[in-house]
C-alpha cells in the first residue's frame, strides 16, 4: 500500500527532517532487493545490523529509511532521508509491524491465517488458489510468515484485494499469537500438529499443538476456523465454538470429505469430495495423499465463503508444486522428486509414500537430516529409516548428520543405504548411482540445502511435463 511518509510517521511515531509528501512505493528490510521509491527498514537481525546498510539503500534509489534514535548517523548519510523512531531494543522491527498493523486495519477486510507443522505453505497456496476463482486475493509470497516476513506481506494489501491469505510459522510458544495481534486474522486454517521444533518444546506434541492453537485462540467472536478432522490434536481445537469450526479430512464425520482417493503416480491424485449431500470429482496434479489434506483444507474455505463445490472442485485442480515442494523432474531417464524445501519426520514418511506409488524399477530415498528435534532427533531418524524399509524402499542415502542413524536404521531393515557428509556428496552419488526408470526422492530440512546435489549434475534436471 502506498503511503505517504507523513502517514507512516504518524503510524509508527517517527520523528525527523525529511519530505512528509513523499510517498513510499513499497517496503523492505534487506538493502540488496530495495526498490527505488521504497521505504528501508533498517532493522537488526542475528547476525546483521540494518543501519550498516542504510547508505547502501538510500544510494540504490530508496525514498528514505526506518533507523533509531540511537545510531549514530554517519557523515555520508543524507538525515533528511531518515525517519528515527525512539530507541529500544528491536525499535524499527517493531516500527515494521506497527505499520502493518495499521495498514491491515485500514484495509479492514478479511485476513485467513494459515499454520501447521507440515505443508502449511501448500495449504496457504491451495487455499489462495480457489478463493482466487472469486476473489482478489493477497497472498504470502513464498514462506515470508515470521516477524519479519508477516508484516512485510501485510504491507502488500491494495485496497482492491478483497481477502488476504497469510501464513504464519512458529517455533517458539506465543510467535502465532504475537503475528496474530499484527494481522488480526479473521478466519483461521489449522492443518495438522507433528514433531518439529522439538528442541524448542520440552513437553513434545502437546506444546506444539498449544502453539498452534494460538491462531484460533486469536479470532474474533465470529471468527471461522477450518480444522483437519483426521489430526487428533486439531480436531479438538473446534471444542465450544460450534458451527464456526468447519472440519475437513478423510475421516467419517468430516464435514468436507474426500472418498475413493487414488495416487496415479507422477500424475498426482484423484478423488471425490463429499459435502451435505453433494459430491465433485478432483484430479490435483500434486503427488500424494497428503495433499488432499492441503485441497480439502482450500476447498471448505472455498464454501463457507459462498463458493460453489464445483467452483472449488475445479480451481483446487488447477494448483501446482512449488519450487522445491514436490516437484517432479526428469533426469536422464529417472523421475526425480524435488521435496528440497524442508522436511520434518511426518513430512517425509509422507512423501516416501507418494515416492512409492510412483512406477519404477527402483525407488530410491535421498535423505538429509532433520534439524530441531532436539532429544528426539536420534530415534525419530531411525523410525523414518525403518519405515522406509517397512514400505519397500530400493536405496536409502543419508545426508549429514542425524541422519546416519536413518541409514543405520534402513540398513538393519534389509535395505541398500549409504551415509554422505554434505548434499554435494549427495549428487555426486546421484552421477554415480541413478539409473533409467528409477524413482528418486530428495528430501531435507532446510539447512542441508540439499537442493545443491542437484546443481552439481552434469546434466540440468527438466520440470517432467504434466498438463
């Protein structure tokens, strides 16, 4: 939303000498991707201070910049390009959500907030994708749903945008329910609860799920929350508030149902939906089972928003992989499943069965360590590695890490495994190993990169050609 540096001063309490006409095209807190006639957020990260770039910004083309009253402004900078909120600790990260908030507020219409521990990206995408066949939908770009990125999406609504669709991540108790007094969300969708972020919640699954819960502990008295009836935890998040709970899932009792659900290999899945007496037919072009989960979720968004069930039915078809979310791509001869974006031990047991409903001579899992499961990290690796073994898995090959007690785990299950230190390791492998007609899935939590085993290949892997 444009604003004018007048508007965003008196928003956020800024003071200063600077041109209170000018107005800010849009907003940014890293000097590398700032606009010309954008607003710079000078805030400080881990690892980076903000006003050590503010220079940089203003010299890229800049309008001004968001700094502290503190910092000492240096000779080069022009101060009449400054907004200087008072000094305390993370002031202009806080002067960033301030102004989203307020720039949500005045907007004024409907926020969905979107979270789970698995696949609430997808979710978020899926759920944009139908409203998007009715609405003008805002929706968060990418996994922009921390408190850095939640605002920054915020900031995007246009007063021609009738919905926004945002997600919102957690890994710590009170992160969703502090993004949820900055994006005051209207509605909620919950998609399931599972162990990630272990290390940060020494009471396991419940914390998480008391976590999650925020988002619906933060919706106004009639707020609607769209909940996964086949996660036992998420089911119980709709106790006392009646029919402003609509359930999705598998599961009989469900008031959005998916039967006869079949995976058609790279081709993805089809399925009906049921609900209150009417039924559609559904091929989503995303590979596996867990994903009509993500349709299911989109859809009963899509209804109670006054959507017809063929409307929904046929937008939710329309929906594709994302980058390195399930990807299918093709490489000499072999299919390879580009899951590279993350990973957590329900995620990947998930799309080991999408891996194994593929045809292939071979069926190979490319496994990279799962961060933040704290104590638990051990036993769940080796849990995923015997899985793979009970599912008929061909290879298994662990990458860093935790994730030797996956191959050790696979290896005691009868199945070919191999350890490597680091996702080069992991591609030079893939050049030795992959064969015509096998079926590879790679799969990894973040900071395994793993994406780069596939950089390293002599030949570029092709998006496989799916209508």
């Amino acid at each position: 939303m444009k604003l004018t540096l007048g508007q965003v001063a008196d928003w956020i309490h800024a003071e200063g000498d600077f041109d209170t006409s000018a107005e800010a095209l849009g907003y940014g807190i890293d000097s590398r991707t700032i606009g010309a006639g954008e607003l710079f957020f000078a805030v400080k990260g881990e690892r980076l201070d903000g006003h050590d770039f503010v220079a940089t910004a203003l010299a890229d083309g800049a309008v001004a910049a968001v700094v502290s009253m503190g910092w000492v402004v240096p000779a080069e900078v022009d101060e009449t390009k400054l907004l200087r909120v008072p000094a305390c600790e993370d002031c202009v990260l806080t002067a960033l959500q301030k102004l989203a908030h307020a720039v949500r507020r005045q907007w004024g219409k409907r926020v969905i907030g979107v979270t789970g521990s698995a696949g609430k990206t997808t979710t978020k995408d899926a759920v944009a994708q139908v409203l998007s066949a009715r609405f003008k939908v805002l929706k968060s770009l990418g996994n922009l749903n921390n408190q850095f990125g939640l605002p920054l999406q915020l900031l995007k609504l246009e007063p021609e945008h009738e919905v926004a669709v945002i997600e919102m991540g957690m890994n710590h108790a009170g992160e969703i329910a502090a993004l949820a007094k900055i994006a005051e969300p209207n509605w909620a969708v919950v998609s399931n609860v599972a162990p990630v972020h272990m290390e940060f919640f020494p009471d396991g699954l419940a914390g998480i799920a008391r976590a999650k819960y925020e988002l619906v502990e933060a919706l106004p008295a009639d707020g609607v929350a769209v909940l996964n009836f086949d996660d036992g935890y998420v089911k119980e998040f709709g106790r006392g508030i009646g029919d402003r709970a609509v359930f999705y899932g598998v599961g009989e009792g469900a008031e959005v149902r998916a039967v006869h659900v079949s995976e058609i290999g790279a081709e993805g899945v089809v399925f009906t939906v049921e609900t209150k007496g009417e039924r559609a037919s559904v091929q989503l072009k995303m590979l596996g089972r867990h994903n009509v989960g993500n349709a299911l979720a989109a859809i009963a968004v899509g209804l109670r928003s006054g959507m017809s069930l063929e409307e929904c039915a046929a937008a939710v078809g329309e929906l594709r992989a994302g980058d390195k979310r399930g990807e299918v791509l093709e490489w000499r001869g072999a299919m390879l499943i580009n899951d590279c974006y993350n990973s957590n031990p329900k995620a990947l047991d998930a799309m080991v069965d999408a891996l194994m409903a593929m045809p292939a001579e071979r069926h190979v899992v490319i496994a990279g360590e799962m961060l933040e499961l704290g104590n638990e990290a051990t036993a769940l690796h080796a849990a995923c590695g015997q899985r793979m073994a009970e599912c008929g898995v061909s290879v298994v090959v662990g990458v860093r890490g935790v994730a030797e007690s996956l191959v050790k785990a696979a290896l005691e299950g009868g199945v070919e495994a191999v350890f490597v230190s680091d996702a080069e390791a992991a591609g030079e492998w893939m050049q030795k190993n992959v064969r015509v007609g096998d079926a590879v899935l790679l799969k990894a939590s973040r900071g395994v990169r793993l994406e780069r085993a596939l950089a390293g290949l002599t030949a570029e892997p092709v998006r496989a050609n799916r209508s």
